[in-house]
C-alpha cells in the first residue's frame, strides 16, 4: 500500500515540475534582451566555480559541447568573457568572468530577485527558506544520480 502512495507522489511531484517551465519562462521575461538564460546560467556558474575550460563549463550546464560553444560565444562577444592560455596547457583555454560580465550578473541577480519578489511577496521567510532547501535537495539528487550514472558509463 505505501509503494502505491508514493507511486501518486511521485506523479504529482512530475506534474508539479512540468509547471516549472511556466516559472522559468517568467523568469525570463524579465531578463535583458540581450541575455538569455543560457547566458545567464554560464555567466552564473562562471561566478560560482571561476574559470574554467569550456568542457567543465559543458558538464556544469549539462549541455552538448557545441551549444554550450555558441552559449559562450554570445556572451564574448559581449565582452562578458574572455578566454585565456591555460597555464597548465597551454594548448587549452580557460573561460574567466570580466568586470563587465560581473556588472552584467548584478544586472540579473537584482531582475531575478526584484521577480521573485513580486511573484512571492505574500510568502513568509519560512516558506522561502523551506522550498530553497527542498529544491537544494532535488537538485542534489539529480547532481549525485547524473555523478553515479556518468561514473558506471566510464567503468569497462
């Protein structure tokens, strides 16, 4: 019986999830013309870890290779990024945020949040913190699945 109740959980929770997509899309209503999410989303995680070869920035993005090229072209050519020798191989290139780029990711930091503000004004401090930690959650679990999978496909 308890497999059957978390069997409809579950469903719900995928019916929930598909509805995300209306949430991102809002999200990203909000963001300049001129940056897309994807552009947001590489600008953040070069934030996050530093530079990084184009390959790592794939990984992280979960994308094929060569949108995550034309991702990082687009936010180049805005002198948002610039690419380097790396000293380790000089042969390779690391991507590193400019000061533009970071002006552009306070740009989006303050859209994001000036959003989530007005969509989520009515909720506590709790429910906030609640479903930051919840979501943390999930997404760990897919970091650690993806991890676990990607390590099995590399095993002879």
């Amino acid at each position: 019986m308890a497999a059957r109740a978390a069997r409809r959980s579950y469903e719900e929770l995928a019916r929930h999830l598909s509805g995300i997509g209306a949430v991102r899309r809002e999200m990203a209503r909000g963001l300049p013309q001129d940056c897309p999410p994807a552009s947001a989303a590489a600008l953040t995680l070069l934030h996050k870890y530093g530079e990084m070869r184009i390959g790592r920035l794939s990984e992280l993005m979960a994308v094929d290779m060569s949108v995550t090229s034309r991702h990082v072209s687009h936010i180049e050519e805005r002198g948002w990024v610039e690419r380097h020798p790396d000293p380790q191989d000089g042969r390779s290139r690391l991507l590193r945020l400019t000061e533009r780029g970071r002006r552009q990711l306070d740009t989006l930091v303050q859209v994001t949040t000036e959003t989530l503000e007005t969509f989520l004004h009515d909720w506590t401090d709790e429910d906030i913190a609640r479903l930051n930690g919840m979501l943390e959650r999930l997404r760990q679990s897919f970091g650690d699945s993806r991890a676990s999978r990607l390590a099995h496909e590399d095993t002879p």
